[in-house]
C-alpha cells in the first residue's frame, strides 16, 4: 500500500487557517488596522484551504461521501454540542441556559457562537459535492458566482438564516474556488515558488 505524501505548506496553511478561526473569537478583532482585515479574510481562507482537500472523485455516490461527514464533521458537532450546553446549564447562566436559549442554539446552529461552522462546512460540502457532479468546470464557476450572489443579497435583505444557510452559499463559492485551483496550486507548490 502508498501513501500520498503530504504537502507540507497545505499542513500548514490549514492551521493557520484554525488558529484564525480561534483568533476570530477571541475578541482581538478590535486591534488597530490588523483586526479587520484579518476578520474580513479569515473565513474565506479557511473555506478556500478546505477546498484545496475536496476530493469527490473518490466517491461514485453522496452515500459514501455523507458517510465520512458524519463520522468527521456531525458526530463532534454534536459530542461538543453537548458539552457545551451541559456547560451552559451548569454556570446557570439565566441568559443562556433557559430551555429556550438551548431550543434556539440547536435550531440555528449556534448563531455566531465557535460551533456554527461545522454544520456550514459539512452544508458547503455536500452543495460543492453535487455542482461537481452536475457541471462542467465552466459551469461550476458559473454556479458558484451565483450561489455567492444569492448568499449575499439574502444576508444583505435579513432573510431568515437557520444554521447559516445563507452563508454556505457563499462559503461554496471560497470552497470552490480552493478546490478547482488544487492542481495550479500543487504544481506551484512543488516548483519551490512558495518557499
């Protein structure tokens, strides 16, 4: 049996991309100059890097490919889900811990709260999944610049937003991006311009 060697620089653009998650609630977002911008980029960069690792040709079906989602990405959604709100109930906060503060946080995805972004990353993944398996590689830059635009304006509108849905269309579209510019990216990668 080969292993596919790790690409190294991939390894660690994909920390990076975590810790800015982490740093984007950390409440240093009011840093001077710095503070914004690296808000206004940090998703986009995490959802580009996660499109560098999409790999649906692997799999002929969703079955398999929902399979692996639930096993990476819900089961500790819903184990951190959990120790969360045991969390929650135990401080006792009023604030958060009345039934229908624990209602609302499942039935949104845990609004903007570190959670949210494991049912949109799952949601982006699946929707990437099924514009490569209906498009063409035109197509698929058409549909994710309209999947951006129709996030946006339903954002911009205030549209109700249960987990984000809003958001995973335009998340696709970084997703996509990551993904249809894997091979560019390697090629670059593996010609030393990176370092």
């Amino acid at each position: 049996m080969t292993t596919k060697k790790r690409i190294q620089w991939i390894d660690i653009a994909k920390g990076i991309s975590i810790i800015l998650v982490v740093y984007g609630h950390s409440g240093l977002n009011n840093v001077p100059i710095i503070g914004s911008w690296l808000h206004a980029y940090r998703m986009p960069f995490f959802f580009f890097v996660s499109g560098l690792l999409f790999s649906g040709a692997k799999y002929d079906t969703i079955v398999p490919f929902l399979r692996k989602r639930v096993k990476t990405l819900y089961r500790p959604y819903f184990l951190f889900s959990a120790v969360l709100m045991l969390g929650i109930w135990l401080l006792n906060d009023p604030r958060f811990s009345t039934r229908e503060h624990m209602l609302q946080y499942i039935k949104t995805g845990w609004e903007g709260w570190a959670l949210w972004f494991i049912p949109v990353l799952s949601l982006t993944e699946i929707l990437f999944y099924y514009v490569t398996k209906i498009c063409n590689r035109g197509g698929e830059i058409a549909v994710l610049f309209t999947l951006a635009i129709i996030g946006r304006l339903a954002y911009i509108y205030s549209l109700p937003n249960p987990y984000n849905l809003w958001f995973v269309l335009t998340a696709v579209m970084f997703y996509g991006f990551g993904s249809l510019s894997k091979n560019v990216v390697i090629n670059l990668s593996k010609q030393n311009l990176f370092k």
